[in-house]
C-alpha cells in the first residue's frame, strides 16, 4: 500500500504546530498503525530529520499509552481497539490519513503527537483510591458481592486511562473517565468509605484541570478502546449529587 | 462561595441545571399544547379566549409562569456559560473530525437548535403574549341562546376599550342569550398564520424543538442519574414519541390548520 500521511509537527510545548505531509510506501496491510509510522521514521531518522513523536508502550491494548487521531476518530476508524491494536488493512490503497494528537486544554501537546495526559493521574490522585487496614489479611470472597455487581464494577476497571473519551467528546469533557475511576470503587464495599468524599474530589480535580462537561452525546463510549458505557457517567452525577444535596455527614 | 453555590459552580452542577430546567420547559410544553387545542374548536375563538384569559389571570398560574420566564433565562445562560467552558477546554480544534461517525446529529446541535428556539420564543411571546398584556386588541363579543346552547354563537367584534374587562360573561335570561365579551387573542392568531413565511417560521421552529427535545429529554434524566434500565427504556419512548414526535407536530398543525382552513 501506499499512503499520503499528513501528521501534526510541534517542535514543543509552545512552538506553534503544522500539518506535515509524509509518503508511507511499500506499507504491508498486516502492519499496525504503530509499526507503519516506525517504518516512516526510520526512513526520517535516516535522512537525518527529526522523527514523529509519539506514545506507545505495550502495543497489545492494555497499557492506555497509545493515543492518535486519526482521519478524525480517536484509535481510528475501527470500533473497540487502541491504535496498537488497528492494522493498516483497515485502511486502502492510495489513501490520506491525517493524524493528531488528542486536543484539550488538559492534555497539552509535548510534542508532535505526544501529549502530556499527567492531568488524569491528578484526578486519580485526589479520590480514586479506598483505605486498606494494615494486619493480618482478611480472608479472600469474606464479603459478599453480587455477580452483576462485581461484573459492573469489572467492567468500569477495565478503563486504561488512554484520554480517548476526552479526544473523542466535542467538549473535550473527561468525565467518562472519571466516572468509570469513580464507578469501579463505588460498586464494591470496599471503596464505601471515601465513597461521597471521593466523587467530590475527583470531580473537583477534574473541573481543575480545565475539562469541558458532558452533553451526552455518547461520542466517548463509541470510541472508547474497552467500550465503557455512559451508565458510568449517571452513576457518578447521582453520587456526586447525593453527596453535595442529600447527604451532611460527608 | 457557600458550598450550595460551590454546588451549581460545577460542572456537574451546572449541568444540573441544565436538566431540571429542561424538564419543567418540557411539562409546560404538555399544558401550552392541550390549552391551545382549544384553537382547532370550530367556535370562532370562544373557548380559546376564554382559555387565555385564564391563563393569564388565574393565581396560581401567573405564578408558574414567572417561573417559566426564568427557567428559559436560566436554560439559556447556564447553556452559554457551559458552551464559553467547553470552548476553553479545547483551545487547538481538529484539522479533521468526525463526530457523524461516533454521535447523533441533534446531540452536537443543541447549541444551535436551542438558539432557534429562543429566537422563536422571543418572535412568539412578541406577537401573542405581548400583544395580548399591552396591545389595544379589538373584543369578540358571543351571543349564544340559551335554547340551543350548542348552536354556532353569533360572533361580533367590538372596537378596544380601556374601560372594558378583558372577559366577561353574562347570562340575559330576559333576552334569552349568554353574552360572552372576551379581548380577542384569537382574531391575532388566526391574522398572523395567514402569512406564509410566518406559518414556515413556526415549523421550522417546530423542527427544531423536535431536534431539540430528541436528545434533551433522555439527556436530562443522564444528567440527574437516573438510568435504571427499567426506567431508560420508558424514558426514550417518551423522549422520540411524545416530546420529538407527537408535541412538535401538535404544535406545526396550528400555524398550517390556519394558513389552509381558515
């Protein structure tokens, strides 16, 4: 296959970025989208230029590090997957593929497609943690969880914090994210005691790191990578809005 | 900031808002329909007249209505406030975005279909409300026999009068006829839809209020947390049928009923 790739360059932080247009002949249909773009910088790197930044750590869609938007869609055009995870067969022959970091006010550019997405660690920091006693350990399944419950609460775990929901969001709002961290506590008994307080605090982090807010258009959960579902986000307003109305203990 | 104001500060909070606010627009919607059913009456306004003047001088409803005044302010403020935020939260827009591939139409469109709508608004209460409070209205004057109670009322049109009650009802016995006087709202409903660009105005509002409606009802109960997957099923019904359906078509029919039957 062969390709017209145009990918946002940005020197920095605060250099101000452009579209570049790059050739990816001789791609193979079976590359990820990863290995194509290292294809293209090893022919960058051997020219002398400066190759295109971006993350990637596991490449099996586990670890979140990968982001990209690509041709408009965070992870690309297919459903499900991170973009280690998409392959050049999803795309034909001859076609032009623009790709761009994520955008938003919380995740800003480092460079090229690299952005700086330490704002969620921020939002994990604040609430998204439960108390452990220290001493003997208790005994495993000592607690009885409904499987539905522990399945809902799996589920929600199962967000890699990649940013997509934040990419994808006309708003840029981040709240599938905090609403799946808030979810996957809440759900269980172990995370009731920071219950109220943890909402309250990761939502306020969250408006912190300057994310926009929900409008429900359900972009984030089409294109999240683990198809986390906006339920999430219901379950963290009723939390966040018992915590600051109903409740006065917390 | 107090904590309450803490509350309402926040995203969330605002968007609460957002979604009481739309919900009561959305029950005033219910009665504002049923009342002005009262249009289709082939009575040459009799009912309908009456139907606004106790709307708007009945206690208890002139109440709910400044409540509805500030509900549309509040609705669309607190939406300008969150649209100037949610601009902020994304300074470097897309070269390329395809939110048709990962979004309906109507959910990235709110901004613009309540836009329309409030211009609708303001061109309706103008022409309707305003007119009705401070214009010098002609008056409908009904005659009906008291015999044949049920026989079309002889109508006649008595000139504005400062001095006059805005509706009146009498019972001549002697005469043998109920003499109905009422400010008369529906000679300037039927004059304004006879115009065709001001018949389109409606619908296209009407258009809009479905667009509208189709993804704020569901909308607002997300936002409150109400999703308990008995009642979204329900909730989705009622949000495409009878608030993006049934309601806005209801109201098209008016504006077209009198542009053509009348």
């Amino acid at each position: 296959m062969n390709l017209t790739l145009k990918v946002w360059r940005q020197k920095n932080a605060k250099a101000k970025g452009e579209l570049v247009s790059y050739q990816a002949d001789h791609v193979s249909p079976d590359m990820s989208f990863l290995e194509m773009l290292d294809v293209v910088n090893e022919g960058l790197i051997k020219k002398g230029d400066d190759p295109i930044h971006f993350d990637h750590d596991c490449r099996e869609g586990i670890c979140g590090s990968c982001s990209l938007h690509i041709n408009g869609r965070p992870h690309g055009p297919k459903q499900g997957i991170t973009t280690c995870q998409l392959h050049m067969r999803s795309f034909n022959d001859k076609d032009t593929i623009v790709i761009e970091p994520w955008r938003a006010e919380g995740f800003p550019v480092i460079k090229d497609l690299s952005t700086d997405r330490s704002a969620f660690d921020r939002i994990q920091v604040a609430g998204g943690f439960i108390s452990v006693n220290t001493g003997g350990a208790p005994d495993a399944n000592v607690i009885p969880i409904p499987k539905v419950v522990a399945d809902e609460a799996f589920n929600s775990a199962t967000c890699i914090g990649c940013g997509a929901c934040v990419a994808a969001c006309k708003n840029a709002s981040a709240m599938l994210f905090v609403s799946a961290k808030v979810s996957q506590l809440a759900l269980l008994p172990q995370g009731q005691p920071e219950r109220y307080r943890r909402v309250q605090a990761m939502v306020a982090q969250m408006d912190a790191e300057g994310f926009g807010s929900c409008t429900n258009t359900g972009a984030c959960e089409a294109e999240c990578p683990k198809e986390i579902s906006i339920t999430n986000i219901a379950r963290m307003n009723r939390d966040y809005f018992t915590a600051k109305l109903l409740k006065s203990e917390e | 900031m107090s904590n309450f104001a803490k509350t309402f500060s926040s995203s969330l909070g605002k968007k609460l808002v957002m979604a009481l606010t739309g919900i009561f627009l959305c029950t005033f919607l219910i009665v504002h329909l049923v009342g002005n059913l009262q249009l289709f009456k082939d009575d040459a306004g009799q009912a309908f007249n009456a139907y606004a003047y106790f709307m708007t001088h009945f206690g208890p409803i002139k109440i709910v209505s400044y409540l509805l005044y500030a509900s549309i302010i509040i609705h669309a403020v607190y939406a300008l406030l969150l649209t100037a935020a949610n601009k902020k939260a994304r300074p470097v827009a897309y070269a390329v975005q395809k939110g048709g591939q990962n979004s309906p139409w109507s959910s990235r469109n709110m901004g613009i279909l309540g836009t329309i709508l409030l211009i609708f608004i303001v061109v309706h209460m103008g022409d309707f409300w305003w007119k009705y409070h401070n214009a010098e209205l002609p008056y409908a004057k009904y005659e009906i026999s008291l015999e044949n109670p049920n026989d079309l009322p002889k109508v006649s049109e008595l000139p504005y009068d400062a001095n006059r009650l805005v509706h009146s009802d009498i019972v001549d016995v002697q005469a043998g006829k109920q003499i109905v006087v009422s400010k008369d709202l529906y000679k300037i409903v039927n004059n304004a839809f006879q115009t065709w660009w001001y018949v389109l105005l409606y619908v296209v509002a009407m258009a809009a209020l479905s667009f509208h409606l189709i993804h704020g009802f569901k909308s607002a109960f997300q936002t409150i947390g109400w999703n308990n997957s008995n009642l979204v099923p329900i909730i989705r019904f009622l949000g495409v049928w009878v608030f993006g359906v049934l309601i806005p078509l209801a109201f098209a029919a008016m504006p077209l009923y009198f542009f053509f039957f009348k």
